[in-house]
C-alpha cells in the first residue's frame, strides 16, 4: 500500500492527513480497543470514474462492530457513506484506492475496560493494487495457528486487536514459504484465510464455511454467493468444512476486499484440482470485476461514483455532516 491521501476525516471533519495525531497512551493503541473496515474504490478509465464498493454494507457491519466493543459511533451509515466520497474526491484519485474507516477508544489511559472511555473516529485513503495475487493462483498452508473463537474475541466483528491471531498465521505462512494461511476452528475445521474468505468448488456447487464457523461474514463472501446464482446458476452450501476437503476440492479461492478474488492452487504442498486456476473461479473473477468497475447493468447499487455529475452535485458540500 503506498502513502496515504493528503486528506482525512478526523474529530468531524476534513483536516490533511499529516494534522492528524493521536498519543501513544491512546487506549486503543495499547489495548487494540478498536474496529474498522476495509473499503475499496475501483478505477474505470473508460469511464473517467472512480466507483466506491458496497459502502453502505461496510458501514452497516461498522456500526455491528462497534456495538460490540460499546464504541458510540456518531454517523450513520448514509452519512458515513456521504463523507467516504466526498473525502475520496478531495484526495483526486485516477487509480485503485483502499479505505479504511476506523472507530476506537481514545482516551489517553492505562487500564484494561470498555465502559466510560470516549470514542474516536478517522477515515483515511491510500492507493492499492492487489493484496495478494489474483491472476496466476497463490500457495496456502493449513496453519499451525486457530481462528479465535467466539467467546474470546467475536471474530464477526472486525477488531483491531483480533487481528494479531490473523498476524501470527500470515508471518508463519509467508516464512514457511506458502503465500497466504489457512485457519481452522478449534474444532478443527476450516474456517478462512488470514483476513480473507474460503471458497470451495465441489461440481457445480460452492461451498463455503457456516457462520458459525467462527468467521467474519464478508461483504465480498456476500458478493460472490449472489454472482455465483445469478450469473453462473451455482448454488453455495454454506456447512461445516473439514481439513481434508481442501485437498479434494476442484476448485478453491479466497475473497475479500483486499484479496477480492483469488484462485488457490496448491494447499499444504498437494495440487487443487489442476494445480490451474478453475474455470469457475476464472468466470467468478470476470463477472465480479465488471461489476465493481461500474459495468454492470444490473448492479448499478453496488458501487457510488465520486466524480460523476451525479456524484459531484450531491456530494460538494463542504460541510461536516451532523
């Protein structure tokens, strides 16, 4: 990810980047006392059009994720959505951008609690490419690390601090020579990828881990189910998944905002499939790129337009929402 856009959204409103401070005593930063997304916005030159992905769904999950941690966060999701564009706009972006929304407990405090600590809330840009390899296939390995479960802490939340578990099984994958890890419950089945989703293709049905799985239910595992019926005919079982199926399948991927789609190859040293990337995957991409570049007639709702004329008149205000 290269540097982020000179302009944010801080303490309510738009300031540049470089003002925006917080102090190492900062509770979040020492407790991991957070919750944040991941948002991204696609490029069309054809179109001279920047398309910001699924807002509203992210910043529904946000505000789940925030309940949980008692974050009060003082936006709603439209205005939050209002906000996202007018601050990718102002940072002028012709290429792929990644955003991230973050909610966090910002007193400056030592002591380990969620009640009576006030809130703070930031929106920053950086440009991104992919997050792991999309085209050729990537290597995974089953890791030696459990996803967290539930009732430590909720991974359908996306908690900073939660992600030290994804931090440990993707340093040990990337070291064990494999490209991404995938995680098991503490059950021992499979669960997903560091920070991505896991789909297996079985025939012609996609199967991917339960909720129950322990998993963060992701707005692009939701894209895929909804691109998977509708324009390809295939159903998703959504069960539990053992260790062994992912050896078996014909086809696996990842999927996420970061990953967006991407063909697994090789799981634990052993070929998926071909040891090529699936036809089904291969078509999944296809589709799911058209669609999140705005091309797309059928699903105009998934993505805003932050340059447009549309866009440009509904979002110039420069005035911080309330």
């Amino acid at each position: 990810m290269s540097v982020a856009g000179e302009w944010c959204f801080f303490k309510g409103q738009f300031m540049p980047f470089v003002d925006a401070k917080v102090s190492v005593m900062t509770h979040a930063l020492n407790y991991g006392t957070g919750c944040f997304e991941g948002i991204r916005a696609y490029w069309n030159s054809g179109h001279e059009e920047l398309y910001v992905l699924k807002a509203e769904a992210h910043f529904e999950r946000m505000h789940r994720s925030c309940r949980v941690l008692r974050i009060d966060l003082p936006f709603s999701v439209e205005e939050l959505t209002r906000i996202t564009i007018e601050l990718v706009r102002r940072n002028g972006y012709r290429e792929d951008v990644y955003i991230r929304p973050l909610a966090f407990k910002s007193r400056e405090m030592i002591g380990v609690r969620l009640h009576d600590i006030e809130d703070g809330f930031c929106i920053f840009t950086a440009p991104m490419g992919n997050y792991i390899p999309i085209d050729d296939g990537i290597k995974c390995g089953v890791s030696s690390w459990r996803r967290m479960d539930d009732n430590m802490i909720p991974p359908s939340a996306k908690v900073t601090g939660l992600y030290v578990n994804s931090a440990l099984a993707k340093t040990e994958a990337i070291e064990n020579g494999y490209d991404e890890a995938i995680m098991l419950t503490q059950a021992g089945n499979v669960s997903e990828g560091s920070a991505e989703n896991i789909f297996l293709i079985q025939g012609d049905t996609l199967v991917t881990p339960a909720k129950g799985e322990n998993i963060l239910v992701g707005i692009t595992r939701n894209a895929v189910m909804e691109l998977a019926q509708q324009e390809l005919g295939l159903p998703t079982v959504e069960r539990n998944v053992g260790r062994s199926e992912l050896y078996n399948s014909d086809e696996v991927f990842l999927c996420g905002t970061g990953a967006q789609i991407s063909p697994v190859i090789e799981i634990d040293h052993r070929k998926v499939g071909t040891g090529a990337v699936g036809p089904i995957t291969r078509q999944l991409q296809d589709v799911y790129f058209r669609a999140v570049r705005g091309e797309d007639p059928k699903r105009p709702h998934w993505v805003h337009g932050v340059y447009g004329d549309a866009s440009a008149a509904a979002h110039t205000s420069t005035e911080t929402p309330h």
